[in-house]
C-alpha cells in the first residue's frame, strides 16, 4: 500500500497531513478524508493509507490525545474497546488481540500506548478495569 498511486486529492491531503501541528489539525482533516469517501470522493484504500499517516504523524506530536482515522490502527481501538466494555482484559482477549495485532501490523508499541490511553479514558468515567497477565504464545504453539 505504501507504493500505490494516489489520487490528486489523496496527494493534497498527505501534504496536509505533514504540515499539521496539532492533534485537532490531524482530527480535522480525518474528518475531511471520511467525508470524502463517504461522498465517494476518494477510494477506502487511499483513506486507509492516509489515516495510517495520520496516525503516524499524531504519534510525533506532544500529548496523549487520540486521533481517529480511517486506519489499521483505528480498526485494532474498536476491538481494543469492544473488549474493555466489560472492565476486564482476560487472557482470551488478549491472545485474539495478540493475532489482530499481527494481522494489522500493529507494534506493541502502538499497542501499549492504545491501551494506557483507552484504559485513562474508562477510569477517568469511573469504570474499574482489569488487565489479565498476558505473555506472547511462542510461534509454534499455533501449529
């Protein structure tokens, strides 16, 4: 996806992308990206290696705010949050989490920063949340 052609406006919105300094900016022009696919104005794949961008570059900026985009990263949140509804990451999430994860690209990096943010989030609402120990499965334990 990274080398694939983009469209003038795919192009015009990674130029804004760079030039944003804020969170909010990034937030913006996600805004814009969505309105443009939902218009049909730009494909889902360029959306998507956009978002992927925005999410690159929010990662740069000061803050722990977070941006929503069309993205890998923004997919992985949705099931990141689905699964602390409940107040509790059991060791089963965390392993479908783990294979999402390799599917999407996804580092434990990114990971680690989603889930202190989602998990600030849901205390600050008064949400108690309990995260299971989880240790990575070694690779031939799939086989």
């Amino acid at each position: 996806m990274a080398n694939a052609r983009l469209t003038r406006a795919a192009r015009r919105y990674l130029k804004k992308i760079r030039k944003a300094s804020t969170h909010y900016q990034l937030q913006e022009i996600a805004s814009d990206i969505q309105n443009e696919v939902d218009r049909r104005k730009i494909s889902f794949d360029e959306a998507l290696s956009l978002g992927n961008s925005i999410q690159s570059y929010a990662d740069r900026l000061p803050g722990n705010t977070i941006v929503y985009a069309i993205s890998n990263r923004d997919s992985y949140r949705g099931t990141l949050e689905l699964y602390l509804k409940d107040g509790y990451l059991s060791k089963t999430e965390q392993l479908l989490l783990w294979e999402e994860r390799r599917r999407l690209g996804i580092t434990d990096i990114e990971h680690n920063r989603m889930l202190h943010q989602l998990v600030d989030i849901l205390e600050k609402r008064g949400m108690k949340i309990i995260v299971s120990r989880f240790e990575e499965p070694v690779r031939g334990d799939f086989i």
